[in-house]
C-alpha cells in the first residue's frame, strides 16, 4: 500500500481533482454531469462517514495500487491505438464502494423533496422496491401510509409505545430465554427483546445490505436504532452495503470489477456507445483501479483479440470438452530427454531441467535453442503431423492443440500476477536499499502489467486461431503474429526474473524496450485478429 | 461439549410437554442439538395417514441463524427434492430468531398440505405436477403409501 491515496485524503479534499485522478485521459467533458451531481453530495457524505473511513477499500495490499498518480500507459493498449480511428469510446470511471455510496446519496438529493424524509428513510424504501425509483414514486403518489406501512417504516395501528432503548430489572428474553436482562430494545410494535440479541441480530445483518427489521414483524430499524444497538457506526455498513442492489437494478450503467476480492464499480457514462462495439467486433474493456481489465459487456477478463462471440463460445466449448483434458494437461510435465517429472513454478516457458540440465520450451517441449530466435514455431499448429486421422479426431486434436495452448498462458499468467506480487517487494527494496525514487522504480510495475497483458491477449488469440480459417493468408499472417508475440513475452518475462536490485536498475534500459516492444507486439497482434474477425475469417460458432 | 444454551433447553422442554398434534421432535442422546422428528401428512393432502420421518439440526449460531430440516423419508412433492431437501422461505432468507423449532415445523406441514410447484426444488415433479395435477396427486399417494406408512 504505499503509494495509494487513502480515501480520506480525497473525502476531504475537492471533488474535482478526484474525478479526474480516476479519469486522468479520458473524456472529461462526459463527466462534467457526473462531476457535478457528486458535488452536490459532500456535505451528505460527511454526516454519514465521519467515522474511521473505510479499511476494507485499503485493505488489500496490490502490488500496483499506485493507481491514481498512473501516468498515460494506464489505461488499456488497445484503447489507446482506436482512438484515432473513429471506432467507439467508452468513457468509465472507477468508483469505489464509498463514491458509489456519494453517488447514490446525489441522486437521492433529486428526489428526497418529493418525500421529505430522510435518505436512510428513502433507502429502505428502495430496497423494498428494488431500487426502481419510478414504481416507488408511483406507489408513493397514490397513497403514501400505505407505501411507508408496506416498508416497514410505519405501523399499520397507532401506537402509544415508544421506540428505544428500555431499562429493566429483570426481563426474560424471548429470543436467548435467559432472565435477568437489563437492557432491552423494542420498536412501537411493542417486541421487545434483550440488547445482546438484538446487537448480535444487527451485525449479522450489516453485509447483506438489505432492510433489517425487527425480529417478529416487519416493522424496519432505522439507522439511529442500528447505531444505538450496536454502536461503531454500523449504520454506515449497512448503507455501504445497500449499493449492491443498486447496482443490480442498475446494471447497465454499473458494473462490480469481477476480479476476486475487487471491490471496485466501474461506472460507464455514455452507454449508448455500448452498442456500437460488436459492429467493430471490439468489446468494450474497462480497467479497474486496482488494474484488473474486463470486458464490461460480457463480464469476462479481458479477451482481445477475440471479440465477446468468441469468447462466449470459446468458453462454452471449453466447459463441455475440457474437464478431462484439464487434469490430463494439469501441472506437471516429464522432462523430454530424461523423463523426469517437472512442476512449472514460474511463468517463464524456458525451463532447465534439475536432474539432466536439459533445457526445453514448455509448450513444445523441443530444444531451448532457436526459441530466442526466428524460428518460433511454438504457436504453430502444423497441420500435417500425422495423415490418416479421421476427420472428427483431428478436429478434436486441433481443439486440444490450441486449448493446451491457451490453458499453458492461462497459468503463466496466474503465475505472472504472483510475479507482480514479488515485483513490489523488489520495487520496495531498490527505493530503501540504494535510495531510488519511487518515479524511478516504476518502469517495473509497467512491465509487469505490459507482460500480464500481452500474455492475455495470447491466451485470447488462440480461440481467434482456432476459429479462423487456417488456409487463409491473413490467419498466417496472424500466426506468425502470435509467435512474435510469444518470443517478445517470453523474453520480457525472462528479463523479470532478476533478482539482484542492482542488476535491475543497470538493465533498466532494457526493461523499458523489451516491454515497449511486448505492447507494440500486443497491438499488432489485435490488430490483425480483428481484421479476421472483421472480414469473416474468423467465425466462431459452438 | 459447550453447555446447551437456555433457548434450545426452553424449547425441547416445550416440545415435550406440550407437543404439537401430528408432529414429534425428539432430541438425540448424544447430541441435544439434533432431534429426530416424524410429521405426519396432513388430512385431505396426497400425504394424509403417512408418517414422515425428518432430521433437525440447530447450527451453533441458532436461534440467529436458521434450523436445518431435512426429509429422511422418501416423499413425491416439487418443493422437496430427492435428498430431502426442503424449499421454505422460513428456513432460508425468511427466518427470524422470534421463530422456533415447532413453527418451522408446522411450516413444513403447511407445506405438505398445500405444495408450491411454481417455485420449485425438484423440477421433473413441479412439472408433472404443473401438467398432470391429477396423476402427480396419485403418484404422492402412491409414494405415500410406499415408504411413510405407519409401521
């Protein structure tokens, strides 16, 4: 975590500059609306988040959590390549689970005259109507007593008891049967139950970010209940976590990062550009600030050159054939010259064997020799291997071919990200052992990222190969593409793992062409499987 | 094991000295949170004169969280699937600490009686029963008699 922008920082700060630190080169005239609708919500925010700010967001240590002082190669290479082409834009911003929160208070701010009644009130009657703000005011319009008794924030009968805490000497709890309860806490319904139960009711309850009512009726707790049972704030969390439903029955606009453990939404402001990708057969990749890239149409990572097609039935396909290839391709492979059994734990496909120092690939398992060189022909599924297959097994054997090959990136670039992970550690260590700036360091972490991307839009070509037509010149072309790719990976990722902090900064020139030509690869590479894509070449189908 | 709390005591004493008609939950020896519990169908349902027998567990965080109840007797009904397996709102999103075992219970009961194959568990029977109400009925009987007659 140390050069993240810790959420109070920019909470306290002007909104502007928060804006664009997310939306450092893209549209900001697309975002002035939203600029400006967040302004309105700040002094919102602060009677909601005066207590610590939130530790969840800050939490997770990333390798590449320098997010916000990014400088232009954040955001995706192939972004940046369309831009002059007149193809679609997608302007995004990332909002964390708090500026979602903002967000949401903003819109509130619109029609919370109509009600006049609190936000938490008019929360809870979102959540009873799944957020669809036009039934509530629809409902509300019609007959208010009966919208606020279906939510649970009115009783159906008055009532002359009172809400609150109570004091007792000995009270008998229904919930835990334990007597000699002294505090108690009931709503005008009149059930009352033990301070303990009701706290340890609450707490359950916070995450779901759903209406909390009391425990025999559907009458709702309000959030000074909330945070007069349980305390810290908890209301808060609640509110926090009612976003989720927000952005279910928003889902056009708002979409979760679907990196495991990503708390990040990423929020697109002109989702009528949304439909013109797929004429371009691009998809539209977002990134996270925490760097993860997705396709926000189809929610998987980020799958150029394919388009979302090939990717749907790409994985279709997987799922149904590749249950029992997984475990046969799974992990190890035996050495080709002394058929010992050898586990990948790197993400480098040069491997050396322990026992006979042989050295292979680990995709074709021939010699190492020649790979560095032109004759890269990994990639390369020679189509003449063995005559005599019937038709339907060499379909499947060029299925398996290209699905090994898309698996083998597959777990380098798993590995590749637990590399990200020791990156940081090095880039800590070259700033306190010899004293390099932080702006210095960071031509690591940008070959880090240049090498998670090339490798997967690697792993994405070979669906796109699969598919194409492979006795047409341009899936040639594309081919030998992929092996220039692979090479300038290979070597990229080699490079990465030296160890010695003063080896890193002497071969610093290095690193910065080798990830320079990965990136210039990488777009080449997309380039051209959209072309097959475009001109029909290549054509997924299940 | 850790001493039984109060509420699971109260309610295994109220099960046993005032049971509710048609069911019976009793407590295992070795392990008070888990009770063995026969319901019987209920009058003018395809389940009437079987005895179904169940299995309940108070999870360690009961009465916060939610019983698990399943059928140990084989029954034809869309909301229960083959492994026993119960679709009741109480015993999911639904549940409330207010709740107890004896309503979960008569819950299930409830079930029994008036069966929801429009929210189903186990589809094959939802649809037969969507289709052919009559014969999906006869089929229950049939099962009913089958593997929940009294012994």
């Amino acid at each position: 975590m140390a050069y993240s922008v810790k959420l109070s920082d920019y909470l306290d700060g002007d909104e502007d500059s928060v804006i664009l630190e997310f939306e450092s080169d893209s549209e900001i005239d697309e975002l002035g609306e939203v600029d400006e609708d967040s302004s309105h919500s700040y002094s919102e925010v602060n009677e909601f988040s005066d207590g610590p700010s939130d530790k969840k967001d800050t939490g997770g240590s990333r390798y590449l959590d320098a997010d916000q002082k990014k400088p232009s190669w954040g955001r995706g290479l192939t972004e940046m390549a369309y831009e002059s082409s007149g193809v679609p834009k997608l302007a995004y911003s990332c909002l964390t689970t708090d500026q979602m929160f903002d967000l949401i208070l903003a819109r509130l701010e619109r029609i919370q005259p109509i009600f006049e009644i609190s936000y938490g009130d008019i929360i809870v009657m979102l959540q009873k109507y799944g957020w669809s703000e036009e039934r509530l005011l629809e409902d509300w319009t019609e007959d208010q007593e009966r919208v606020l008794v279906s939510c649970g924030l009115k009783l159906a009968t008055s009532s002359n008891r009172s809400r609150g805490i109570q004091d007792h000497s000995d009270f008998v709890c229904n919930i835990c049967c334990e007597s000699n309860k002294q505090r108690t806490f009931r709503l005008e319904c009149g059930h009352e139950y033990c301070i303990e139960c009701y706290k340890h009711y609450i707490k359950d309850k916070l995450l779901e970010g759903k209406i909390i009512s009391c425990m025999s009726c559907s009458l709702a707790l309000k959030n000074p209940d909330i945070d007069a049972i349980v305390g810290d704030n908890s209301s808060q969390t609640l509110m926090r976590s009612s976003i989720k439903g927000f952005i279910h029955k928003h889902n056009n606009h708002y979409k979760w990062c679907p990196f495991v453990d990503c708390n990040c939404v990423i929020q697109v402001t002109n989702i009528s550009a949304l439909s013109e990708f797929p004429r371009f057969h691009l998809s539209p990749f977002v990134v996270c600030n925490n760097h993860h890239r997705f396709c926000f149409k189809c929610g998987l990572e980020s799958h150029a050159p394919g388009d979302c097609q090939v990717a749907e039935v790409w994985v279709k396909m997987a799922q149904l054939e590749s249950a029992n290839l997984n475990w046969v391709l799974k992990n190890t492979k035996e050495c080709p010259k002394c058929g010992v059994n050898i586990e990948k734990n790197g993400g480098c496909n040069h491997m050396t064997c322990q026992s006979c120092e042989y050295e292979f690939c680990w995709i074709c398992e021939l010699p190492w020799e020649g790979h560095g060189g032109g004759f890269f022909e990994c990639t390369r599924f020679s189509k003449d291997e063995k005559n005599g297959a019937t038709e339907t097994k060499n379909s499947l054997r060029k299925y398996t071919f290209y699905y090994k090959l898309f698996s083998e990136h597959e777990n380098s670039s798993k590995l590749d990200w637990a590399l990200g992970l020791a990156v940081e550690q090095k880039v800590r260590a070259l700033q306190e052992n010899i004293g390099i700036s932080w702006i210095e360091t960071q031509f690591l972490p940008e070959s880090i990222r240049s090498l998670i991307e090339g490798r997967t839009t690697l792993k994405w070509s070979f669906p796109v190969a699969f598919y194409s037509d492979p006795s047409h010149n341009l899936t040639k072309i594309f081919v030998d593409n992929q092996a220039l790719l692979v090479s300038a990976v290979e070597d990229l990722s080699q490079l990465l793992q030296v160890k010695d902090p003063h080896d890193i900064i002497a071969r610093k020139l290095e690193f910065y062409n080798k990830a320079r030509f990965v990136q210039s690869r990488n777009r080449a590479l997309s380039e051209c499987g959209r072309d097959l894509l475009c001109k029909r070449i290549c054509v997924p189908r299940g | 094991m850790a001493s039984l709390p109060k509420r699971i005591i109260k309610e295994t004493e109220r099960l046993v000295l005032d049971p509710v008609p048609g069911i019976n939950a009793v407590p295992h020896e070795d392990n008070l949170r888990y009770f063995q519990v026969t319901i019987e169908g209920p009058q003018q349902s395809p389940y009437e004169d079987g005895v179904f027998e169940l299995e309940l567990f108070l999870p360690d965080d009961y009465p916060m969280e939610a019983p698990k109840v399943r059928f140990l007797t084989k029954i034809y009904h869309p909301n229960i699937d083959r492994l026993g397996r119960i679709c009741l709102d109480v015993l999911k999103a639904n549940w409330s600490p207010a709740l107890q075992i004896r309503t979960v219970l008569l819950s299930v009961q409830a079930l029994l009686a008036s069966p929801n194959p429009n929210d189903p568990l186990a589809n094959d029977v939802a649809e037969d029963w969507l289709k052919h109400e009559d014969e999906a009925i006869a089929k229950a009987r049939e099962w009913t008699k089958q593997y929940a007659s009294r012994k």
